[in-house]
C-alpha cells in the first residue's frame, strides 16, 4: 500500500508486513458542534483503519481532543459554564454526531487535561537541553535551535512569520518561536515549575502521541488547514527533544468548500453535522466524504448529495433484495453460465476496489469500481427472478464486503416486525393474484405508512426495505 507523504511530498510505502500501524489523528478543540469539514477527515481515517483491518493489521489509532483553549473559556464565559461543562458537552456531542456516521471509533481518545503531567515533563525537557526559554508570558521554543523547520510546509521565513499565530511577546528571540506554555491568572490554569497557567496548542499533540505511540509513528494525520503551524511545530518540538523521526508519513485530508470557498464561522456557511444529518443521512454523508481523492478539495452542493442519494437507493436497493432472495432460498438448483461469467465481473470490481484503495487511499476511482458493482448486481437482479445459490450467497458477500469499508449502514428491522410485514405483502399479494387492486392498494398504503417500507414489485416476487433519511 501506499500513502503520499506531505514530507516528502511523494508516495510511500506502507509497511503492511509488520502487522501493525500506529495512527496518531489530530482531533477536535470542544467548544461547538463539529462540522462537514471534520466529518470528511474523521471519516476518511475510519476508511482507512477498516481497510488496514482487512488486511488482518493490528490498528491502534489515537485521536485527542482539545479540552482547554481561549476559546473553550470565552464560550464557557457566553453560557456562564466552566470550561469543564463546555468541553464535556461537545465530546458528548461529537460522539453521538460521529456514532450517527458509523465511525468505528479511535483506540483512545486522550485528553488535553488528562495529560497535564506529560506536558510539563515535554517542556521541562526542552528546557534543560535549552531548546526553550522563558519569557514575559510563557515558555517558547527557539525555532533556530531546529534547523530542519519548515521541512512539512516548504515555506519561507515571511510565510511563516504571516501564517503563525503570533504571540505578543517582547522578549520573544525570533517571532517564529511557538508557545508551549502560557501564563495565566485566568481558570482554569495548572501549576507548573514556570508559574500558573496551560499548555500550547502544538505540544499537547506532541506529549499525547509521545505517551500512547511512542518516538514511532507510522501515520500521521489531520486536516490540510493544520500543516503550519500545528504539525509544523509538532515535528520540530518532538524531534528537537527524541533526535529521532516523528513520524513516517504525514497524511492530510482535504477541506470541504461551500461555492468554491472555504468554510468559515464569519461568513456564517459552516454545516454541522447534526444539521446536515437531519435531512441527508449517514450513508449519503459518507458518500460524500468519499467521493473524491481525500487530499483534494470537495464542493459540498444540493445537487451532489441529491446525485449521492439516488446512488444510495441502488446501493440500498441491491443490499434488501439479495438479502430477500437469500433469506428465502429464492435459488435455481440449474447451473446457468451466465451467472458464473456475472460472479467473476462482480469480483473484478472488487478487487478493482482494494487495488484502487492501496494506491493513496484513491476513493474517486475506488467508488467508482464500487458503483459499477452495484449497477452490474442490480442489472442481474431485474434481469433474473432465479440465480444460483453460489451467485446470490458470493454476491451478498462481497457486498457486505464494500460496506464494511465504505462504512455505509444498513438498517433493518427486528424479526418480529419484519414477520408482520411480509405476512402483509403476501396478503397484498394474494389479492393482486385475484385481481383485488383496490384491497391490495389499500393494503399496500398501510403498510407503507405504518412500517415507513418501500415495496418493490418483480414479476414473481415482491421485497421490501425499510426507508431512512438517506432516501429523502
């Protein structure tokens, strides 16, 4: 497999041999609801860490959040809450945001002020190989004490100098010196050998990964937007201190734009998650997320996700009706060739998929081979009321297969409902078979409207699925 490493800016290889991938995924800072933008990223590190399992690779991904910064308090003061309550809120509501997009979820998620310790000890260390300094409000690092800064983002002195977040210091030696310590009269703060006060912004990533992966990280990643100053600052703090590499590969995602322009809280066109979730879906969301290369910029539209959602109703369409046919052993025991020659181009998309996946996580070509997957199965199933047993069982699995990776979630419901509703599509069907049209379409609405089911009828049978939010 390989990733393009923002380092090196080339692809390389992932060590698939060992067994074993350390990620180590920069999280979100909990003083609001997360949006579309965090959604792509938290995603595509999901596709990522599902498509490694399948490899039988041990994953072990670590994803922290931030839960004391200026922001945190000054939305703590707005709501006349402690920072605490804030940041517990929003985890909360992450989790149920990130739970409703089936994401298999991070080995741990640390926190910023379960680590406190780590922190000082990281700084403390810096300081005695006097790498940093104390000045009027905190502890800085001396950047010209890293000669390799700016390896991560290739850019210039005056570059940095315009993108850092300047710190209003004085007795700063160079103005591109980063925080990793600030003081403060203002709580929540944290004693520490310095005087009182919180940590930075960029060495809380560093002691976290450095506690729970080590001096060896083989992914590391995040959104594009965090390249400099964060991971910029990341590397040189961490390799300033162990001598050793960081981290292998830097992998970075995309942001999500809204007309072409990128999402911000001024020109109020940010979409959260929970808002987006209440018309469109989950599947449909992930979809989006997926639909082009993850280092590349996606335009979020009505018009994508109305394409996105009939793509879904396929999906969904193809997944109900194989499971029907299997559930009701609707299978000829005749050998049909043609079912052999379909088996075969149904795994050639699948394997066109995974190849697509091990060469940079290539989504815009891998949903592709995906969705021909699905026109293929579906154009078999309108086409045959009666399949071999081997086609519909290898069919229904290597479906599934997708789905796991995708992520995408089927709902179904329990055995007792879905023991009513087909006693009622039988009845349904048994007046058709009598010429009833009116009593079956009766049937039919109440079935519709008490179940909220589709039925879809073939010449022979009828199957059913139950609608979701994917479908409006």
């Amino acid at each position: 497999m390989k990733l393009y490493n923002t380092l090196s800016n080339k692809l390389e290889d992932v060590n698939l041999n060992q067994k074993k991938i350390n990620i180590y995924l920069c999280g979100v800072t909990v003083y609001e609801e997360c949006h579309i933008g965090h959604a792509r990223t938290i995603i595509v590190f999901d596709v990522l860490k599902r498509f490694l399992k399948t490899n039988d690779i041990n994953v072990t991904l670590i994803q922290n959040f931030t839960d004391i910064d200026d922001k945190i308090i000054t939305r703590a003061v707005k709501e006349n809450l402690t920072a605490q309550e804030i940041s517990r809120k929003y985890i909360e509501r992450y989790f149920k945001d990130f739970d409703a997009l089936n994401v298999e979820g991070a080995t741990t998620y640390p926190l910023v002020t379960e680590n406190m310790k780590e922190i000082i000890d990281f700084v403390q260390k810096l300081m005695d190989k006097k790498i940093a300094y104390l000045g009027l409000n905190g502890i800085y690092f001396r950047v010209n004490q890293f000669p390799e800064y700016g390896k991560l983002s290739k850019k210039n002195i005056e570059e940095m100098n315009s993108g850092a977040r300047i710190e209003v210091d004085e007795t700063k030696e160079d103005p591109r010196d980063f925080a990793l310590w600030k003081f403060s009269s203002k709580n929540p703060t944290w004693p520490s050998p310095w005087g009182n006060g919180r940590p930075g912004w960029h060495i809380e990533c560093s002691a976290m990964a450095l506690k729970y992966l080590g001096h060896s990280i083989d992914i590391h990643g995040g959104g594009q937007d965090l390249i400099f100053p964060h991971h910029e600052n990341e590397i040189a703090q961490s390799e300033a201190l162990s001598g050793t590499q960081f981290a292998k590969i830097w992998m970075h995602v995309g942001m999500v734009t809204i007309k072409s322009e990128k999402m911000s809280k001024s020109i109020g066109n940010t979409i959260k998650i929970s808002d987006i979730l209440n018309t469109t879906g989950p599947n449909v969301i992930r979809l989006f997320c997926l639909s082009s290369h993850y280092s590349k910029p996606i335009d979020y539209s009505d018009n994508i996700l109305l394409e996105l959602k009939n793509k879904w109703r396929q999906i969904a369409n193809a997944f109900h009706e194989l499971e029907f046919r299997t559930r009701n052993n609707m299978s000829s025991s005749q050998v049909e060739p043609n079912n052999e020659i379909d088996e075969v181009e149904l795994s050639g998309y699948y394997q066109e998929f995974r190849k697509e996946l091990e060469n940079d996580l290539n989504f815009s070509l891998a949903m592709t081979a995906f969705y021909k997957f699905i026109n293929k199965l579906n154009n078999v199933l309108t086409t045959n009321d009666w399949l071999t047993a081997s086609f519909l069982n290898n069919s229904n699995e290597t479906l599934k297969q997708f789905l796991n990776i995708i992520g995408l979630k089927i709902r179904n419901v329990d055995e007792a409902q879905r023991i009513e509703i087909e006693a009622l599509i039988e009845k349904r069907n048994t007046l058709r078979k009598n010429k009833e049209y009116n009593r079956s379409d009766i049937v039919r609405s109440q079935i519709e409207t008490i179940y909220n089911i589709e039925l879809i009828d073939h010449k022979n049978f009828t199957f059913w699925k139950k609608r979701t939010t994917d479908d409006w």
